[in-house]
C-alpha cells in the first residue's frame, strides 16, 4: 500500500471530527442532557487542537518503519504468530490495536523483534515507536462506532432460536444415566461445528468464521428435520397454538391453514414483519395445493427462509432510517439486539409488540424491557454463555476426565452463582466478595458448619451415586470462602500460583499478559541441604529480569490463593493448624504498592483500589459480547463512562447491563453503504 | 448408479406379508415386476443384541432339557414364539468373575485379555460387507461411563480400539436413507431449495450495502459450493425414479427409553433389509448400566437392582425381572421385524445370524459362566435352529466366535484362547451335557454341617438370596449365608452342579440351616473358579 497522499492522510481526521460533533449531537438525544452537550461541544473544540498537530505521524513515521522492519513476516503472504501489519497501515485501523502496540513495544524493546538474523531496529527506530504510541495514547478519544457487519447466528444462537420458532428442542436420542457422559444433548450442537472465539474473544463473534458449504448443508438439514417434526404428530399442539386452531383440530393442513402458518412464521423466522408482496408470492407458489403436496410445498417455503441469509445473520434486514451514516437502529434490530445479548435467543412475543408499538425507543423502556428478560427462565443463558466465556469456565470440563458427579458439581457453582448476581440485581463487585454460594452434595464438605443449615441432600433407595442440584448457602462461619476467587471449582480450575495468578490477571482485572517467552529457564534445583518451599524457589527464579516483567504482577495474587490446595481445599482454616506444617506465606505486594498479609488482604484491595479496574475489565467484556464484536478505540469513551458510573454508584450487575444496552454502540449503528447495486 | 440394479433385487418381495408397514407395498410390488428372482444368493447379515446387566440365573437358566425337547425358562417366555428360529446355548463362558468392563470385551472378543484383536463383529463386517454402503453400524443406548470407559464398547477395531457408537435413531435413518449423497430424491430437493434461496436473496442484494455485500458474498459462495457439489453427483432425473428409499418411515422422536429403542430396532431392520449394511452390533445398555426404567415404574438404578443379592428385597428382585423381561422383548421386537421383511424368496431373518446375550451370568457376583447366549435366525442355512445345546463343559466363549467366522467364511484358526469352533450349531454332533451320578449325603457333627448335593438357587422370589443343595431321600439343606461368603466362594458359580460342602449351621424355626460356608469343593468342575475381576 503506498503512502496516502496529504488529503487522503487527513482523511481519517475529518472523519473523526464529523463522527465527534454527530456522536455528540446523538449521544444527546439518548444520554446526554443540554449541559452535557455544551461540554462535549468545548471538549471537542480542544480535542481538535493536537489531532491537528499529531495527524499523520502514524503514516510518517512508524508506517515507513513497519514496511522496512515488520511487512516481510507479518503482513501480505507471511502472518508469523498471528500478527499482521498489513491492515494496519493508516492511523486509524492503528487505533483499533492498542494492545498489539502494547506488544510491539515490549519485544523491540526487548530486542526479541526484529528477529536475530534480521536487521536490528536502531535506538533512534525503537524510540521514535515508544514516543508515537504515548503521544498516541494521549490523545483524547473520541467515540465513534464502526461501520456495522451482519454477523450470523452462533451455534448456541440458532440452537436456541430454533427452538423458539418451533416449540421443541432438537436432543441427541441417547438415554441418560447417572455417572455416564452422554456427550452433547442438543442435535442442534453436535451437528454445527463449535464456533471458534471470534477476535473478540467471544463464540458470538462469529465475523472470522465464514459460512461455508458444509455448514450451509448443516442448516439445510437441521432446517428439515425441524419441519419434518413441526408437521408430525409431535409438532401438532405448537402448531394448533401458533395459529389459533380449535381444540377439536384434526391435524389436517388446509389451504386457509397453510396461508396462516407462512404469516406467522415468516416474521417470526426473520424477527420482523415481512411485506406483505414477499408474503403473497409464498402464498401463491401453495396456491391449488392440498394434501401432502402442500405440506411439502409448506415445508419447502419454510426450509427456504430457514437458510436464507435473512435468517442465518443478524442485521442483514436492519433498515436505515433514511440517510446513510449514524443513526438509531430500527425498533426491531434493537429488539433483536437486547435479545440475543441477554437470552442468546430471539425476541419473544413481547419485545416484538414493544419494537412494533414503538415503546421500545422511549426513555426507559430498554431498562424495564431487561428487568423483565432477566426474569425469564432463558436469562440462564447469560450466566452459561456470556458467563462462562468471561471465565473461561469450560476448562473445568478437561480438569475433570472420568468422574460425572464431580464435574457436574465443579461446573454447575460458579454457573448458578453468576445466575445469581445477574438476575439478582447484586453489586458487581460480589462477584469477588459475596456471602451467598452455591452447594451441591459433592461441594458442601468445603463450608464447614455452614453446611449443617443445607436442606438434607435425599437420595432415594436403589440409586447408587446421582447428581443432586445446588443450594444457595449464606456463608457465616466458613473461613476463606466467599466470591467467585475462592471457589473450589474455579480454585480446581487452575493448579498452582503463576496459573490462579494469571488468572486473576487476565479474566478479572484485564491484564493483557504475553504468552512466557520459549527460552524461560527452568526453575533452580533446591540446593543441597537447605530446605526451600516453592515460593521462594520461585523467588529467585524472578530475579531474571525476563520473568520478572510479568512475574511481578502474576506472581503476590498466585501466591496469596497459596492456602488453597489443587481441589479448593482450604488449608489454612484454624481447624487445619496444627503439628509443625510448615506455614504457607500468603503475604505479598502489588506492583502498584498495596501490601496484604494474607487472600483476605488481597481480596480487599481487588474489592477498593482496583474496584474501576475490575468494573472498567467487565464492562469492557459486556460490552464486546453484547456487540459480538472487538471494542476498538472508539468505544473507549463509552466504557469510560460506564465504567465510572458503575464504579461511583456501586452499580448491580442488572444496572450495568442496562448501561450497556444503553450505550450508543449497541443503540446506534453506522452505514456507510451507497444504494447503487 | 450400478447400485440400482442391486436394491431392486435385494428388496425384492413376492407377496407382502401382513406384518409389512404399509409404505412398502408399492415398493415391494414395483420390485416384482422388475423380476431378478434367481439371481445369485442373498447376503447373509450379521446382527448382536448386548443385554447389560447379566441375569437372575434361576429365571434364565433351562433346567433338565435336551437337545430338541426342552421348556423355554421364565425369562425366554417374551420370545418363546421364536423357538424355531432360535438355537439356545448353555454352559457358554468359563470363568467365575467377571468385572462389567471384561464382560463387554468378552462379548465379542472372546476373552477379556483378547485386547489387540478386533471384535467377531468387525471381522465378519470385513468379510461380508461387499458393495453394501456401511461396512458397519456400532449402536447404543446409553452414554459413556467414563469411570470404567469400557463398560460402554462390545465392538473394537483390528487393533483392539473401542469404536465410537451412535445412538439416536433419527439421525442413523437419516445417514443410511436421506443422505442427499446416496438420496437422489433429496438431492433434487435441494438443488431446488437452493434456486430458491438464490434467487431471493438477490433482493437482498440490491438492498446490501458495501459492508454487507462481502457478507452476503460468503454467503452466495457456500450456497454455489453446494450446488455445485450435487452437480457433480450426477444428473436428477435417474434419480428420482429409483429413490425407494423415500418410502421408508423415519422414526419419529423418542420419548422414552422404550420408543427410542423401538425405533432404532426399526431402523436396524430396514438397514439390513436394505442392504445398506450387513453387520451391526448394538447395545440395550452399558454392561453397568445405571439407567432407571421410570417407563415400567421402577425408580432405582439397573446397576444397583442387578446385585440382587447384596440389595435383596422382593420388590428389588420384582423390578429387576421387569428389566430384564424388557430385554427378553426387544429381543423379541427384533425378531418379529427381522421375520416381516420378505428377502429374496424368504424372511430377512433367514438370511441373518443375531447373537443376543451378556458378557455376564449371574448379575450379582459377575460370573462369566452359563453366560445367556441365544442365536437366532438361520444363517442361510447355515444354523439349525429350534435346538437347545447344552454343552457337557463350560465353553470358551471364543469358540462361539470362532465358529461364527466359519459361517461367515471368514478363515481364521484361532481366536482369543479357542483353537476349535463350537460344534453342534449346524446340526452336527456335540458333547451333550449328561448327568453324571454322584452320591449324596448330609453329615452333622457338633455344629458342623458337611453336605454333598446339587446346590441351587431358590426360585422363591421371596428368598432369592437362599441357596439350597438337593440331598437325594430328604429336605434339600436350606443356606443363608451372608455376602462374604457368597462373594468369596464364588457360590454362584457352582449353582447347578454337585458340591461336597462345609459350613456352620444354626436352628431357626425348628430347621437347621447352613449359615456359614468353612469348604467347598466341586465333584466335577473347578473347585476355585477364578478370582475376582478375572
């Protein structure tokens, strides 16, 4: 790509300045009273000031760098691990990558990059991309919203859309038996192949995934089994509520009666009123039909809006509201939106009637409409889709290879305490610090006499081993329990300290930590006739200063789980002192300064000082998954925002969903389209 | 398209039976115009039922019986109808424990230590597969039991690997007959389907912006992959005519555990019946199975019910029978379906061998002996069914195998311990099993009992855990003993034979019973019969 000439270079300047005084006069209209608009207004004023002056240096002075440096291994035909310079040439796409600059800083600081054998960057080279970033990131951010891309349905969307438009699950026939895995339940799951996290991290972010012939197959076939069941006896009460018939119905598809299934399911199937020509030339193709020949022409209708493009993505059918650019999305894709977000799933016959009747727009509306979603028995899906992606709680599946019972315990408690603290309206941070749990028979020996409150765990005669369901537990006399840290299943998750560490790090506080470099030398031996615990081993495997860079930070929060042992079992309960055990150090101090004696200690300094940046990590991940998309630069000032309000007013998790959904990202959308073709 | 010719044949029927579902009809009345009777022989299939859990032995075993003059037993009575089509083994298996997990290998493999060879199934489906489209089907009910993963496989492959299973009916019916590779009528279908999509969403087109287009882009390209690849399957119109398949009932969703095996039996049946394979293997449960027969009314698990000794009570052993009897039915569903499909100028069972049995004997302490073992159908002429063959010694279960790759033509001189086949199932001569005369006695000396006699189980379902032993000239000796010594002496394995034994004895209701087990010795067999998870 050659080197953008002077207008086009300032191109994404003006841009910039269009995006800020329209996302000023939008964000207004939604969240910003008079007040606030005439300070955005002066901001912006001043902002334009050093954008004036820093306009170009990307282009000028890294982007040489990069081509000469960079291109020949990450970018065009080579993408070594994964890090592509090519679309990344103009300073805006730059601003969507903060965190690879963050990397591209530390390995040509480090001299890991360029490679050895490569031409070294001169001091003045690596300088001049330290000086760029910072200035960079200095700059004031202006929010503004990508253009937006339909996205199709994850497996677990049109798993669970498919039920809802027909009634019934599709479920792999494969009788179920206690201590015996029967693999995936749903046919739905274990025929599409499992999404691969999209750059967003999450499953919904299916944009790198594209459809393909298979998977098209896939559609076509899950499409047909659905009907054929819709249209079997099976099928028969869903059909007969879905259009009104009388209790008296035969089963029998009439003319009348197929004209009534197309104008009911058609906009249901594509979550929006279908005009009423597209409606009619359906109808007409069923026109002189009876019998078995129009439950086949029916079905064969329904099979074709069942893989359209219409269907299978989300937004292909989002109308603009006249003039191209940024603008409120429609009722029905803002229905559509709040759905998925929060269910997974499409909207129901409530949300559909709010985005009709126009209420869906108004002020308020979006808050009470997820008030009454979370109540919904389909809000699980948030804590088993959202929640265990935020966690990364499917690795409790492969900790735990042959004993059902036990993962079934391991998996279910942090899913039913997110359940919780979702639909509960409790404070985010209870998330860390939280005197309600979740107990199964297989956990309740780790809550001590707090146990003895459980309803007795009844297991009938005759049954040798079984799952028993959870119980929500109030912690009062157990030691070193409480909140989602100290739970032996996320504590089982993860062996060891640098691993809980870098947990801690990465899921809640939103450390980007690199991967740990190839050549890490390997832990001294304990020499001779000293006696040394890991921790101080590893002590001194820090002086390296390679390790240090990430150890430093990783290293005070491992150590401090130190008193839980690989199954969550807490070692330091006062029952458990005794004999001449050698005490476990629990002590530690952040890079940033705070000291803590022990978990305890820590968990108070994640639950204050760095409550902002936990809440700024999870509004962040709400954010992204809500948008099935990465955030870029220009949703900094959003999640800003929430990530204040959140943090001042102790916000409850239902209030910063809310926010969320609120935010002009998920209420706006931007099109850039031209209306030639 | 060279199959055409072969389903035509194979689906052939002269006059549909009564038991035939009605979509067939036109089916098999298009076929008889099409003639081909005296083509070349049918194929023979190979078909295996697995029923978890072993037996009560009192309820299965045939007592007394001979060769062709024999009482089917309380538990044969579901498929009692079959008796002509069936050749019932006896004295099959050789050990005195078994684990779950062993007996599952057994099964099929002969021995449990026969961990490097494949199954008989796969051998025989090497064998016999010829232009049939599925070499096999590997089938069950039930998910894994990761614990003891090999309580969850009867069929592995050539170097003794568990081979995935597949469970749902639906989807099985729809891998063998509405595949749009090998369904011309569903191929058609589509390709119009996808016209139809492509031509709608060229609006969409239009009305697509920049951003949108490279999506709806992707899109169009999957659905012109497609096309493309029905194309390339040949043309439609030849198609049509002969998708026969298209008749065929898909079974509808399972409810319960019952109609889900009802429908897979269907489909099983049509397979063969087909010609889509010819050698499958299915299991009613994992050899541990812990499912709950809520559908018969029974809310405790098989597993725990099957040790019916250790958990006895006699609404224990009521609701076990009720499993096991549910098994018996299957057997028999199998077999009503196998004798309603017309093949050639006969029944499909026929044409086929069904092997149906457990690894297991007597369900509580596991022994791999007078293992239930039925075969059914005639092999093509192969078995001479309506016997009952009672070997004089316990068989190898191995020998079984090895005389089923004889039928099969599969030529092999060993498999697993056994070196010779198992005479008798075509007709020929065998060692019968003959009582052998012994004397029996009962001495009494200061509380110690010393008894020679047949021992047995009780057939009182309400003392199931009693054992007797028969003295010839008075009251058989009556023994409660506990489960130490049931287990230890490996009692269950010596019911049914002659024992000189040693116990302890106590009065209870003016009787004198045996309570405590201090010798056992067999007259005619093993005296230690194998040890525990042997």
């Amino acid at each position: 790509m050659p080197v953008p000439s002077l207008p086009e270079r300032f191109f994404p300047f003006f841009f910039f300045v269009i995006i800020s005084l329209l996302s000023s006069c939008i964000q207004s209209r939604f969240v910003l009273g008079f007040v606030n608009r005439m300070r955005f207004l002066i901001v912006s004023f001043f902002v334009l000031i050093p954008l004036f002056l820093f306009a170009g240096k990307f282009e000028e002075e890294i982007v040489p760098l990069l081509k000469n440096s960079c291109l020949k291994c990450h970018g065009g035909e080579k993408t070594k691990g994964k890090v592509d310079f090519s679309g990344i040439l103009t300073e805006r796409a730059a601003g969507d990558h903060l965190d690879l600059w963050e990397t591209v800083i530390e390995v040509v600081e480090l001299g890991e990059m360029p490679p050895e054998e490569e031409k070294p960057l001169s001091t003045d080279e690596r300088a001049k991309i330290r000086t760029w970033r910072d200035e960079f990131m200095r700059l004031p951010i202006v929010s503004s919203i990508p253009v937006f891309r339909p996205r199709r349905l994850s497996a677990n969307e049109y798993r669970n859309t498919l039920g809802s438009l027909f009634g019934f699950d599709l479920e792999v026939g494969i009788a179920r038996a206690e201590q015996t895995e029967s693999g995936e339940k749903s046919l739905v799951l274990k025929i599409l192949p499992p999404d691969p996290p999209g750059q967003s991290g999450f499953f919904n972010d299916t944009h790198s995934t594209p459809l393909s012939s298979s998977l098209l197959e896939s559609y076509a076939y899950l499409a047909g089994i659905s009907l054929d069941r819709l249209f079997s006896i099976q099928g028969r009460d869903f059909l007969a509520r879905l259009t009104r018939q009388k209790d008296n119905w035969n089963g029998e598809i009439t003319p009348d009666l197929a004209d009534k299934v197309v104008r009911s399911f058609l906009p249901r199937i594509f979550r929006r009123p279908v005009g009423e020509e597209r409606i009619e030339s359906i109808v007409k193709k069923l026109k002189g039909k009876k019998g078995k020949a129009l439950v086949a022409a029916l079905k064969f209708e329904l099979k074709a809006a069942l893989i359209s493009p219409e269907f299978l993505y989300r937004g292909f059918l989002a109308e603009p509201g006249g003039d191209k650019g940024r603008q409120a999305v429609d009722p029905y894709e803002l229905a559509e939106r709040l759905s998925y977000f929060l269910w997974e799933d499409m909207p129901d016959e409530e949300l559909y009637e709010s985005a009709r009747n126009g209420s869906l727009g108004k002020k308020g509306e979006v808050g009470r409409q997820i008030a009454r979603m979370l109540t919904d028995p389909r809000a699980r899906n948030l804590s088993e889709s959202f929640g265990v992606q935020l966690l990364g709680l499917s690795s409790i599946d492969d900790q735990i290879k042959n004993n059902p019972i036990h993962l079934h315990a391991m998996r279910t408690q942090p899913r039913d305490f997110l359940h919780y603290l979702f639909t509960e309206d409790r404070p985010v941070m209870e998330l860390l610090d939280s005197n309600v749990t979740f107990v199964n028979q297989s956990t309740s020996g780790f809550y001590g006499n707090d146990r003895k409150r459980l309803a007795p765990f009844h297991k009938p005669r005759g049954v040798e081993r079984q799952r028993t369901m959870n119980q929500r537990l109030e912690i009062k006399e157990a030691e070193g329990r409480g909140g989602i840290l100290t739970m032996p299943s996320i504590l089982s998750m993860n062996h060891g300290p640098i691993l809980r560490g870098t947990w801690v790090l990465r899921t809640i506080l939103g450390v980007r930590l690199g991967e740990p470099p190839a050549d890490v030398p390997p832990i001294k031996p304990v020499p001779r006739g000293k006696k040394m615990t890991f921790r101080e081993r590893f002590e001194a495997h820090r002086d390296n200063v390679t390790c240090a860079r990430c150890h430093e930070k990783i290293d005070p929060i491992g150590f401090a789980l130190d008193g839980y042992d690989k199954n969550g079992k807490y070692l330091l309960a006062s029952h458990h002192k005794r004999g001449n055990q050698p005490a476990i150090d629990t002590s530690g101090k952040l890079p940033s300064g705070e000291q803590f004696e022990d978990f305890e200690g820590l968990k108070n300094i994640l639950t204050t000082t760095k409550k902002e940046q936990v809440i700024r990590n999870l509004t962040r991940k709400i954010l992204s998954y809500a948008l099935g998309r990465k955030l870029g630069r220009g949703d900094q000032g959003v999640v800003e925002e929430i990530t204040n309000k959140a943090t001042s007013e102790n916000s409850s998790w239902k209030e910063l969903l809310i926010e969320v959904a609120n935010s002009p990202p998920f209420r706006e959308i931007v099109y850039e389209q031209e209306d030639t073709k | 398209m060279s199959r055409n010719w072969k389903i035509e044949r194979r689906t052939f029927l002269r006059g549909a039976g009564a038991l035939l579902p009605l979509p067939f009809l036109n089916l098999m009345e298009a076929n008889a115009r099409s003639g081909d009777l005296h083509s070349s022989d049918p194929p023979l299939r190979f078909m295996t039922l697995f029923k978890p859990n072993g037996v009560h032995p009192p309820s299965w075993n045939i007592n007394g019986g001979k060769e062709n003059d024999f009482r089917m037993s309380p538990l044969m009575q579901p498929f009692a109808k079959h008796k002509d089509d069936l050749l019932i083994l006896d004295n099959m298996g050789d050990f005195g424990f078994s684990s779950h997990s062993n007996s599952t290998r057994r099964f099929l493999c002969g021995h449990h230590q026969n961990s490097r060879s494949a199954s008989v199934d796969q051998l025989i489906a090497d064998q016999v597969q010829g232009d049939s489209p599925h070499r096999s089907l590997e089938l069950t009910t039930e998910g894994l039991f990761v614990n003891q993963i090999g309580c969850s496989y009867i069929s592995y492959d050539k170097k003794g690997g568990m081979i995935p299973r597949e469970s749902d009916p639906q989807l099985i019916f729809d891998k063998l007959f509405r595949n749009p590779l090998s369904d011309p009528a569903k191929r058609a279908e589509m390709t119009s389907l996808l016209d139809r999509v492509s031509s709608d969403a060229k609006t969409l087109e239009r009305k697509a912006g920049v951003e949108d287009g490279d999506t709806l882009d992707e899109y169009f390209t999957a659905l012109r992959e497609t096309e493309l690849k029905l194309e390339k399957m040949g043309p439609l119109d030849q198609g049509l005519e002969s998708s026969k398949f298209n008749r065929l009932v898909r079974p509808l969703a399972p409810s319960n555990l019952d109609e889900q095996v009802n429908a897979m039996l269907d489909v099983i049946a049509m397979a063969l019946w087909t010609d889509s394979t010819r050698c499958i293997s299915y299991m009613l449960g994992n050899s541990n199975s812990r499912m709950i027969f809520d559908f018969l009314g029974i809310k405790k698990q098989h597993h725990y019910l099957s040790h019916f000794f250790r958990n006895f009570s006699r609404e224990n052993i009521d609701s076990l029978l009720k499993i096991s009897l549910w098994h018996m039915e299957k057997f028999d569903y199998l077999l009503n379906k196998l004798k309603s499909y017309k093949d050639h100028n006969g029944r499909l069972l026929d044409h086929c061998v069904v092997l149906y049995g457990s690894g297991m004997g007597h369900s509580d302490n596991h022994t791999a002996q007078r293992l239930p073992v039925v075969l059914a159908g005639q092999g093509g002429g192969k078995l001479k069914t309506g016997r009952y063959l009672r070997y004089s010694k316990n068989q190898e279960l191995g020998r079984l195998h090895l005389s089923l790759l004889d039928l099969f033509g599969v030529e092999q001189d060993s498999f697993a311990n056994a070196q010779q086949p198992l005479p008798g199932l075509d007709g020929g001569t065998f060692d019968e099993f003959v009582e052998r005369p012994f004397e029996s006695w009962v001495k009494v000396d200061s509380g110690v009992m010393t008894v020679q006699g047949r021992l047995r189980m009780s057939d009182n379902l309400d003392e199931a855990k009693v054992f007797y032993i028969d003295v010839a000239g008075r009251d058989s000796i009556r023994m409660e003993i506990g489960f130490g010594d049931f287990h230890s002496r490996n009692v269950a394995y010596h019911v049914g034979t002659p024992i000189k034994l040693t116990g302890k004895t106590v009065e209870k209701n003016g009787l004198t019973i045996l309570n405590k087990i201090t010798g056992l010795e067999s007259l005619f067999g093993r005296s230690n019969p194998g040890k525990a998870g042997g």
